[in-house]
C-alpha cells in the first residue's frame, strides 16, 4: 500500500482535524435532520449515522435499514454536511453508493471479517467512483486482520485511505468499553505514515465523561482527527445512549481541545528520550534476573513436590507491592496489571519446569 492517496470529498482534501460526528443510528427523519442542524451550528462538516447496526444479541435495534439513507440525502441538501455511514456487505455498499454518500465506514465486526471485506471490496471496484473509506479497527487486538481489511480495499483501486481507531474487546468490566491499546493504532502509524488515524472515543470509553479525555489524548499522540457520536437528545437513543452527547456538549469538547503542531524533537528531547532508553534496559535486565530467580523457585519446588501456585504468597506479594508503587507515585491499577503479567510469566515457567498442567 505505498499509493494511499489522502481522503477527500468531491476532490477536496479534508482538512485536519477531521472532525466527524452524529448519531450512532438514524432513528427517524426528524432525529436525524435535527441533529444535523445542531451540528452544523457547532461547526462539524462530516455527518455520521448508521443505518444498519450490527448488534451483538438479536431482539436490539437493528438499524432502519434503506429509508434512512434518503435521510442522509436530505441532511446533505439541507445543511450541505458532507454524509456518511457503515457498510457491512455488497447490498449496502450498492444502496449506500446509489444515495450518494460522501464517505463510507467499515465497522469494526466487519473488518475482522475477510469474506465480508473482499465482497464489499469487489462491490467498490465495480463501481469504480473515487470515494473515502474508514476502516475501524477488528474487535480483537491483531493489526495483521486490521492491515488485512485495508489491503483489501487497496488492491480493489480504493486508494483514499483511512483508520479509525475504536479501541479493542476485553473480558469483564473495564473502565473503557473497549481497550484503546495504543501502542496497536501507533505500530500502524509506524508501518504506513500516510495513512490517516482518526480516533473514536466514543467507541472506546463508552461513557460520555471519556470523551474528552480520550479525544485529547489521540490528539497528543498525533491523531488526524476524531469521530464522535452526538444526539439532539442522547438519553433517549435508540442505541449507545451512555455515550452520545448533545451538539453543543460536543462543540464545547472541540473548543478545549489543545490541537498541537507535530512535535519537532528538540536536543533536550533527545536528551529525555536517550535516559527512557537506558531505564528500558534496565528494566530488562532486573526482568532476566527475576525471571532467573523464578526458574530456580521452580526448580525447588518440582523436587519438593510442591505446588507451582501458592495463592497467599501471590496476594502478600500483589498488597505489599502496591502500596509501595503508589507510595513512589505510581498508579495501583497500572502496577497490578504489570505484576499480574509478571506473575503469569513465572507460572508459566515454573509449570513448564514441572512438567505437569497447572489447573
Ligand atoms: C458505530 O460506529 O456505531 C459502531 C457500530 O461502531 P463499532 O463498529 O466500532 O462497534
Ligand atoms: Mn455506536
């Protein structure tokens, strides 16, 4: 993929931040037209609605299906908001194009899907029109499906090119909806530097006091743009209520947003940036020597016949530990997570050593 051409809308380039925003799903003409209006007043010019919602039970909204992209239509005449949506398969990519929408996005159950990328791959090439797409990332945390997806596209003469970043599925209850994982949309911005990152925190968070947050934070890490769900009346949408916002909320968030320049690395970054580089190594090396340590611990216990996981032991160390990152000013949850790592590492060691599964 080394043509990715930048995203533009009836040849013109989007300018950045690309800022796009609307409803998680039509719901009627008049939410729809509504909520266009509002944002219009706040500034926005990319308009977003899904009109067919893939829901993870059966028995949710749906989606309104065809109707709502006379909907977008309409939003396009009345404000001149540039409109978009998700595509899943063929059918919708050949309604979506016979509407004439400006920009299509694939959703993130979609992209991890390769029969369905290569179908609605196909249905672009036949019509051949030069138009944006967005690619969100799979639900899983594999940048080889996500990469997948976009070649996909490319190869089917889609060259205008762009991600959104939506954050990854976890198990159990997290403070985000879906783990942002930053370093995965960072090694993409790595491996393709043109290729345009928009960030979707309301898909990350999940709760609208995220979004701000979030948003600031894709920004300093030199996001193009955000994709963020509004509603003229969020607490009555028909889907992902918890995480739209008002227009004018919306307008706000934009308006605190800090937009920085690139960076430009000056000496005393380097400088900064050379002392990481030495605490990273040894960050390594006191791992090699713990880990070392764990091996022998697991040795013992093999000729001891002992069991390889004593669960007091692990509770003493995780307490103990804890206190005593916080104590130097380091978050607890942040350390739980590296010592669970830690401790997952030498279990696996040890049991390996012992040679028997560890239930
Ligand atoms: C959406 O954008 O409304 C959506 C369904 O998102 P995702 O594919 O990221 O779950
Ligand atoms: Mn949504």
């Amino acid at each position: 993929m080394d043509n990715i051409l930048p995203l533009a809308i009836d040849g013109q380039e989007l300018t950045k931040p690309i800022i796009i925003s609307g409803p998680c799903s039509a719901e009627t003409e008049e939410q729809v037209l509504q909520t266009a209006r509002e944002l219009l007043r706040a500034g926005v010019k990319i308009y977003r609605a899904g009109i067919w919602k893939p829901r993870t039970k059966p028995g949710g909204f749906e989606g309104v299906g065809v109707p709502g992209l006379a909907w977008l239509h309409k939003v396009r005449e009345e404000t001149g908001l540039k409109v978009s949506t998700e595509v899943a398969n063929r059918a919708h990519v050949e309604a979506a194009l016979e509407y004439d929408l400006d920009m299509l996005w694939i959703g993130a159950r979609t992209s991890a899907n390769p029969f369905a990328m290569q179908e609605i791959a196909d249905a672009l090439r036949e019509d051949g029109r030069d138009i944006p797409v967005l690619v969100k990332n799979p639900v899983n945390p594999d940048i080889e499906l996500w990469i997948g997806a976009l070649e996909r596209l490319y190869n089917a003469g889609i060259k205008r090119l762009g991600v959104i970043h939506r954050g990854f599925s976890t198990y159990g209850q997290n403070l985000y909806r879906n783990h942002p994982q930053w370093r995965i949309p960072l090694e993409l911005r790595t491996r393709y530097p043109q290729l345009p990152i928009i960030c979707d925190p309301s898909h990350i968070g999940g709760k609208r006091e995220l979004i701000a947050s979030l948003s600031q934070q894709a920004l300093d890490m030199g996001f193009d743009g955000l994709i963020i769900e509004s509603h003229c009346n969020p607490d009555c949408a028909w889907s992902d209520k918890n995480q739209q916002i008002t227009p004018e909320v919306l307008s706000v968030i934009l308006d605190n947003l800090v937009y920085r320049d690139t960076p430009v690395p000056t000496e005393s970054l380097a400088q900064l940036r050379r002392q990481i580089d030495q605490l990273d190594n040894e960050l390594i090396d006191i791992l090699a020597k713990r880990m070392n340590i764990s091996r022998e611990i697991g040795e013992y216990k093999k000729t001891h016949n002992m069991p390889v996981v004593q669960p007091g032991r692990y509770g003493d160390i995780l307490n103990t530990r804890i206190r005593s990152a916080e104590n130097a000013g380091i978050n607890g949850d942040f350390m739980a997570k590296i010592l669970s790592t830690i401790h997952e590492e030498s279990v696996r060691l040890q049991v390996a050593l012992s040679g028997k599964p560890h239930e």
